[in-house]
C-alpha cells in the first residue's frame, strides 16, 4: 500500500528507489556477516 503510494509520488524513477533500498539492504547484510566472522 504504502510502497504504491510512494511509486505515485515519485513516479519520475520509482526502479531508482527500488535498487537503492535493495542494494542498502544487500549492504547491511554483507558488512553484519563481515563483522560477524571478525568477532566470532
């Protein structure tokens, strides 16, 4: 619903926004596993 919502209002590039979330995400798992094989 509200991820629509958001795709009308910036409907200029809604993919853009998409692969940015994706590829933060993809980010923060990638450094936890880092981090995590480092302290444990």
């Amino acid at each position: 619903m509200n991820e629509l919502e958001k795709n009308q209002e910036y409907g200029k590039r809604p993919y853009q926004k998409f692969l940015l979330a994706v590829g933060a995400g993809l980010l923060t798992i990638v450094v936890a596993v880092i981090l995590g094989f480092i302290l444990l």
